[in-house]
C-alpha cells in the first residue's frame, strides 16, 4: 500500500486578511468522500499546518490543499 496525495487546490492570505481557498472543480469531483450518520457528504482535505502558519506570518505567499490517498 502506497500513500499518494491528489492535488485539489491552493491557499492563499488575501490582500483583504482572509485565507482564500482556490478548489479544482475537476480535481474535487474526483475526491474520496464519506457520509456521516446523518446523510451529509464530506470529502476530506488537508493543508500543512507549518505552510499554514509561514501564510499567516507572510513568509509564503501560497500552499496546497490535497486529499490523501491510500492505495
């Protein structure tokens, strides 16, 4: 079993302040996803917590969202 990460989209700190999220629409579609107990839909997706914090801070203009991918 291998661990791969499909690339969905980007992060990035506006001008405004705001974290603005950049998603693939083909990229999501192709996503694994699981149902909660009550119906809803989700597809996990993650974002590095260090490139997260270097966005915060101004040290990185952009980082990546990916779902991870057991194969």
């Amino acid at each position: 079993m291998s661990d791969n990460n499909i690339l969905v989209g980007y992060l990035r700190k506006g001008m405004d302040g705001q974290i603005k999220l950049s998603i693939n629409v083909s990229a999501f579609e192709d996503c694994e996803t699981y149902t909660t107990s009550d119906g809803q839909v989700y597809a996990p997706l993650v974002v590095s917590v260090a490139s997260l914090e270097k966005i915060l801070t101004g040290e990185r203009a952009v980082t990546t969202i990916s779902q991870k991918v057991n194969e």
